[in-house]
C-alpha cells in the first residue's frame, strides 16, 4: 500500500509539473502573440488615423482627425468643428456632433467621426485643458504665430492679454490663446487658431521628442492623455507622430452651409458628407504617394470669391493648401456674380496651370503675365489668381 500510494503521489507531481508547463507556455504564447497595434498598421505601409479631442468640463473645445504616414514624414489635420450636424443613429436625432461625446463618450463619438468620413479611427486621444497646459509647459511652450495684438476683458472681467508675431506661449498663455473670444472672429478663423496650437503642439513633440521618450521622463507625459491603448502602444503612436513634419502639415476642414435646427445653429456637409469623404481620401493618398511634389517649387495662389456663398473663398483656400499651393490672400472678388470659374496664370506656365485646374476640374484658364507696373501689387506676388464661379461646388466645376 505505501508503494502504490508513493506511486500516486509521484504521479500526481509529474501531471502539476505538466499542467504547469502548459500554463507557463500558454502565458508565454499569449504574450508572444499579442501585437502593438501601431506598430502592425506601420508595418502594413499604411497611415495611421487618430482622433485627437481636447475638452474641458463644459465639453469639446476643437477636434481634429490626425493622419500620420511616418513612412515619409507626412501628415494631415482634417478639423471637424463642434456644430457639425446630422441625424446621429448614436442619439437619435439630428444635433451638433460633438452632442455625442458628452453624453455617449469618445468611443461612440469616434464611431460617428469614421461614420462621416467613412473612414476606420483606430485610435483617439483625449486631453483635457487643464493636463493640455501642464504638458505644453513640459514641451518648453507652444509657438504659434499671433497676426495681431490680443488685449480685451471678457464679461466677467478677465483680461485677454497677449503680444502679436511668432511668440512662445507656456501653459497660461495658451489656455488664453484658446478661449479668447473676438466677434470681429469668424468660426473659420477660430478653427485656424485651433489649427495653430495644434501645429506647434506636433512641433513641440519633434523638438523635443529624445527627451519625452527616454524611460524615466515618458511616464509624466502618457499620464496627461487618456488613450484607448495601454501605455507602450502609446508611446508608439506619439513616436510615431513625432516624426511628422509639422511644417509640411496638411490641413482641412469640413466644409457645408449653416441651418438653423431646433434653435441651434449647425453646418450641414456639402453632399451630405460626400465631399468631405473625398477630400479626407484624397489626403491620405496624397500622403502616402512616393515622392515629392511633381512642381520644382511651390506656386502661390490667389482665391476670390465671384459668388454670393459665404465662405467659399476660405474653405477653397485650405483645399489648395492641403494640396501642396501657398495662398497669399483670398478675399471676395470684384463682383459676386462669376457665373464660371476662371484660373488666371500670371506665369506662363501651362502644365503647372493645367494642373491647378486638374484639381478642381476647371478648364477655364486665361493667361495674363504681370506687367512692370504691377509688381507692388498682389497679382505681382501670386502665380495664379482662382476666381470661383457659380459652377463650383466647393470641390469641383460642374459642367465643364
């Protein structure tokens, strides 16, 4: 009997000791198997899509879709405003989109983002304004460019102070950089200075990205985001967008017409969406197309608006921009009744012309070098004026 039960005994420890491999390699291969994320869509050779909120406790303040293709260096922010409107399946009915965030949380609000834009957002990052002044006063500030003086109190009496040209804001100055309110601003130029801060955040992150990443630093600043990786998958995405150019930056926005719904007033999408949808493919293809430019330089625009849609000058503008062209200025036209879109190559070159107008389908180019005694004039600055007829959409010329 001691010999069988010393038997048993014996037998009972090779089988733990079996089931303990087992676990121990089950453990093993599950973390063997277990892949970054980021680092699987880099290896793919495809751009990375993050949704990028910044809130503070009375909700979104701006939002942006943020393509990185580290591959070349390469990005693009496609702002979609707070007032964007639809009916949202996620709510039920038609609202502002960023409705959605505050009652449905990021991961819906996420889902009617790639709804809009018909688009998988792998990922998104939120971070409130209170952590966001903490870590640009880690990044050394934020330097953005401030085309006039900014000194005016607000209705509860405090006092919006800040200097005008490229400055470095530390963290209070960017929160007042982000709340000041002028009424001589217009919505498309409070998306602009969103933009802004979001440029010199990516630049920030570039310049100072051998101090962020090492070890004993990069803990302090993943604790400022609230993500939905785990924080090593974090640590991969912001390395990842650390490495975008941030001067070559593409922006874009959602473009449409305002209606007033309910009594709140929302931008409806152009096409229901379509446009936009267009565009955001457009960017990522542009970005992650071999090579530079096909022009040996950057050609400098002029957009005037010959019609009577407000704002299609400036929408026209960021597309252009997006595609690579400088514009200078753009501003209403001597007449809003263009009945067609016309370009005007100032430079004599046609293929470049031909190209410009391959972007937004318009045949209608005319040729008008600049004459001696216009040089102090904005024509003399500009390659190509774009004067927006009734038969552009805000992409393209129809009827041609």
């Amino acid at each position: 009997m001691a010999k069988q039960g010393l038997k048993f005994e014996k037998s009972m420890v090779f089988l733990i000791i079996i089931f303990a491999v087992i676990i121990i390699a089950s453990v093993i291969l599950v973390f063997a198997l277990q892949v970054n994320p980021v680092e699987q869509i880099l290896e793919n050779g495809e751009p990375l899509k993050i949704l990028f909120v910044l809130k503070d406790d009375q909700g979104v303040l701006f939002t942006d879709v943020l393509v990185s293709y580290p591959l070349l260096s390469r990005g693009a922010l496609f702002s979609v405003p707070g007032n964007t409107g639809a009916i949202y399946s996620s709510i039920g009915r038609v609202d502002r989109i960023d409705a959605i965030f505050m009652e449905k949380g990021v991961d819906v609000y996420r889902s009617e983002i790639e709804k809009l834009l018909n688009q998988e957002i792998p990922f998104s990052i939120v971070i409130d304004v209170k952590d966001f002044q903490i870590l640009t006063d880690y990044l050394g500030g934020l330097k953005v460019f401030i085309p006039h003086p900014i000194d005016m109190t607000n209705e509860t009496g405090e006092r919006w102070l800040l200097p005008s040209g490229y400055v470095n804001l530390d963290g209070d100055k960017i929160h007042t950089y982000l709340y000041y309110y002028s009424q001589e601003e217009s919505a498309g130029a409070i998306i602009d200075r969103y933009q802004n801060v979001m440029t010199a955040f990516l630049g920030a992150l570039e310049k100072n990205s051998a101090l962020i990443f090492e070890d004993k630093n990069f803990k302090n600043y993943g604790k400022l985001f609230s993500v939905n990786v785990d924080m090593e998958d974090l640590e991969s995405l912001l390395k990842s967008i650390a490495s975008i150019d941030s001067e070559r930056l593409v922006f874009h926005t959602i473009s449409g017409y305002t209606d007033v719904i309910d009594g709140k007033t929302l931008l409806m999408p152009r096409d229901d969406g379509q446009v936009a949808r267009d565009l955001f493919n457009r960017t990522i293809l542009a970005l992650t197309t071999q090579g530079e430019t096909m022009f040996d330089r950057t050609y400098v625009l002029e957009v005037q608006n010959g019609t009577s849609v407000q704002g299609l000058a400036r929408n026209t503008a960021i597309l252009f921009r997006g595609h690579g062209y400088d514009v200078l200025n753009y501003k209403n036209a001597d007449s809003n009744d263009y009945e067609k879109t016309v370009i005007i190559n100032h430079i004599g070159n046609e293929e470049v012309a031909q190209a410009l107008g391959n972007l937004i389908l318009c045949n209608n180019i005319k040729l008008e070098e600049v004459l001696p005694d216009s040089e102090g004039s904005n024509v003399a600055q500009v390659d190509f004026t774009v004067i927006l007829g009734e038969d552009f959409d805000g992409r393209y010329v129809r009827g041609n």
